[in-house]
C-alpha cells in the first residue's frame, strides 16, 4: 500500500511553492548502515544516488528532510528535519538521530532498518552560520544540534576563536565533535544557565523555549540581533508533526499576505 504525507491541500501548495522548493533535490536514497553510537544517538549512513551537487552538500549546517511511516496509519508517511553531520563525496551522508527514550516514527524506523532499504531525501538547505569577522563564536546546543556544531567545527576557519557549550550527558558524541584550535568543548547544566555572551557572537539551536528566552535573554542585554543565530529545532511536549504543520501555515499566511517569506522569524509561529 502507498503512503502519502499528511497535509492539507494549503500546506501541499506551500512545499510545492518555488519560495519554499527553490534549490532542493527528490532523492529515493540507499540505507547504507544505521549504527548506535551512544546510548543515545544512532548514526545513520545514506547514500544519495544520483550525482549529488557536492558544493552544496558539503557546506556546514545543511538540513535534510526524511520521510518515515506515521506511527498511527498505514496509509501515512510523516517527515522529519535533520542536520547532515557529514557529507563524503561523491555521495554519501552521515545523519545522527537522537533517541528520546518513547516510540517515535524515527525510532520505529530506525527499530527496522536495514543496509539496502530506501528512504525518500529531500534537500539540501543551509541555514544561517555564525559569522566568522574576529569576534569570538559562542556555540549553544542540545542533544538534537551537536551534529549541526560538528559540521560547523569541521569547516571552522583557521584563526577564529569560540566555545562549545552544550548540556548533553552523550559523553561519546561530545567526544566526536571536530577538535580545532582555539575552540574549547564546555558541558553546563542547562541552557537556563548560559548569559549573555557580550563582544561574542551567538549560534544556538535546541528545544524552542530554551533558545527562545536565551535569545531574549541576549537582546535584554543590549546584543544586536544581527549578532544572533538562534534556532528552536524542537519542543517539549509537542509532536514535530504539529510544529511543521504550524511553520507550513505561519509560511503560507506569510505569501498569502506579503507574497514573500524574506525575514521570516521562526519564533513568531504560534507553537
């Protein structure tokens, strides 16, 4: 039986729309391996098919979108927005999942994977980078950004300063994070606890509150906002397929009424 995503025909508009689909591929990709890393994390290995453009795969902090099973329907597929760890040329991809102790559709994917099964991949998208111009970079990430930090540190430029600051407790994918001169690996306790890194520069992407009251936290301060690259990838208590629905709404009010999605602020989607 085919399996179909669940969407209203105005979200079904919305990913077709040039403003959202501009520059992404279709793939049916090869599961190569899907390997535990950590108590936590299991990496999976994919190769993309095709001839890939290796320039846009290879940039850091590239997203992707796989298409699972819904949990609840056989007839539904669910997709899921995931940070490209690695990129190896010609073709091949590194995504990590973090495994969050309850069924998900991810993890009852995950739970039957095997090397040669097909997955639908759709990307690539870069999203916004620290800016590299002198000024030390403050790196803020949960269990769901490491990867994100990892494809940043490997391309991190020779001579610029940061700090990794992270509450994870996966002392083995901390450990597999890129060394690179001048940036240090910090474990806190929680983002609550992270302040206003004044005269830095602010990456940060985790669970939507935290990164939203730590963005606010950092404008109170007197941080420009041009200064801040904050992202919410997920939210307690909340399923990803609602959050996507909302951002596919948020997206299509956005072109219904401007005709333009430029500047968007992720954080103004009622979630």
């Amino acid at each position: 039986m085919s399996r179909e995503l669940r969407l209203t025909q105005t979200q079904r508009e919305v990913i077709a729309h040039t403003a959202h689909a501009h520059g992404l591929v279709d793939e049916m990709a090869l599961v190569r391996e899907a390997v535990k890393v950590s108590s936590l994390v299991t990496r999976v290995t994919i190769d993309l098919g095709g001839e890939p453009e290796a320039a846009e795969w290879a940039k850091p902090n590239t997203a992707i979108r796989i298409e699972v099973p819904a949990l609840d329907d056989d007839t539904a597929l669910v997709s899921r927005v995931y940070t490209v760890r690695r990129f190896e040329a010609p073709r091949t991809i590194e995504v990590d999942v973090v495994r969050h102790g309850h069924r998900t559709p991810m993890t009852a994917w995950l739970s039957g994977i095997r090397p040669g099964d097909r997955v639908r991949v759709i990307g690539p998208r870069t999203h916004l980078l620290p800016p590299h111009d002198g000024r030390p970079i403050e790196l803020v990430a949960d269990d769901s950004a490491l990867p994100a930090v990892a494809s940043i540190l490997a391309a991190w430029p020779d001579g610029s300063r940061g700090r990794v600051r992270s509450p994870s407790l996966d002392e083995v994918v901390l450990s597999q994070l890129p060394a690179v001169p001048g940036v240090t690996v910090e474990r806190i306790t929680a983002v609550a606890d992270v302040t206003a890194p004044i005269d830095s520069v602010l990456w940060a992407a985790g669970e939507r509150d935290d990164m939203r009251a730590l963005r606010a936290r950092c404008i109170a301060a007197g941080m420009d906002k041009a200064d801040l690259r904050v992202f919410g990838y997920w939210k307690r208590g909340v399923s990803n397929s609602v959050i996507d629905a909302k951002r596919l709404d948020h997206f299509a009010a956005l072109l219904t009424s401007t005709g333009s999605a430029d500047g968007a602020d992720d954080f103004d989607v009622d979630i």
